[in-house]
C-alpha cells in the first residue's frame, strides 16, 4: 500500500467512501463503489437503500449545520466550527445557527468570540433560556461578572426549576462581592 519515493513514503489515494443511512432503522451503511449504490441494501435490515437528493444552494445551510452537529456530538471541533461558520455564513438570521456557533467556540475556549455569538443568538430570540444561559456563562468565565449575572437573572426569569443557573448566579453575586 506504501511506496518508498526518496525519503518520503507515497500513499496512494483511497477510493471515496459514500455513507447511506437507512430511512427504515437508521442504521449507517459504508459503501466504497459508486456503482453499487443503487442496489445497495441496509446491513441490519436488509431493505432497500435510497440515496438521497442533492440539497440544492438554499439547502446548503442545513447540511452545514446538520454537519456541524454530527462534529460537534463527535468532539470534533475544529471542523465542527468550520461547518457552523458556513451554516451562519448562508443564514446569519439563524439564532439557532449562532447559538451552536458560539458552543463550539466556546469549547475551544476562544469566549470573547463566543460571547459575540450568544449576544446575537439572545437578541434575535430574547426568550431562549439556553440563549441567556450560555450567554451568562460565556460572561463569567471571562470574569465579567455583571454581564454574566444579567444573562443568569434572564435565564432564571425563563426557567424558575433549573437549579445550576441559581448556583451560577450565587456565584456571580459571589465575585461581585454582593453576598446579601
């Protein structure tokens, strides 16, 4: 599989691989040749498989997105973030889009830019409790405890039952040497 050339070992080029999900379990199916795709059959249900059709320019947002997330879920982040990039590039109206966006730069640990994201993510939909959520914890691990508890107090005005965004805020109040 390997041939020396000098110094350097030349490896050759891998046949494309297609990747099928079965529409019936959901199964991920791995084929190499492109000419059995269309009677290609499902490895755990034995059905048939149907390609799916090409997302055409508008569509091209939701396969970055869908992309980003499958990344993300993976731990990969570096291409997790390039995809979510696109997916905002094509539709910067998306809170939704941003709000990932800003998750992953955040576990990259880039905060000023995923503060950036979150803000508009808050903005474009202010009733989000994971928008305002993220947004005060983005804040107060870049020790901006003001900021960080006015995105608690907003996450807490939305969801009154979750417990850690309380313990957040006590311990922003905590920083901010606000101990009443």
């Amino acid at each position: 599989r390997e041939l020396a050339l000098g110094d350097r070992l030349f490896h050759p080029p891998r046949p494309p691989e297609y990747i099928l999900f079965c529409q019936f379990c959901g199964k991920r199916n791995r084929i190499r040749d492109e000419a059995k795709i269309p009677r290609a059959r499902c490895g755990a249900c034995h059905r048939k498989l149907q390609p799916s059709q090409p997302m055409g320019a508008s569509e091209g947002h939701l396969r970055a997105f869908r992309l980003g997330m499958f990344l993300f879920e993976k731990g990969l982040l570096d291409r997790a973030l390039r995809e979510m990039q696109s997916a905002v590039r094509l539709k910067p109206s998306s809170a939704t889009y941003r709000y990932w966006l800003g998750r992953c730069l955040y576990q990259r640990r880039t905060y000023d830019k995923a503060l950036v994201e979150f803000k508009v993510a808050a903005s474009l939909k202010p009733r989000s409790f994971q928008f305002q959520f993220w947004l005060g914890q983005t804040a107060y691990m870049m020790k901006d405890y003001g900021a960080a508890v006015g995105g608690f107090l907003a996450a807490a005005a939305l969801r009154l039952e979750h417990a850690p965004t309380f313990h957040r805020l006590g311990s922003a109040y905590y920083e901010l040497h606000d101990h009443a």
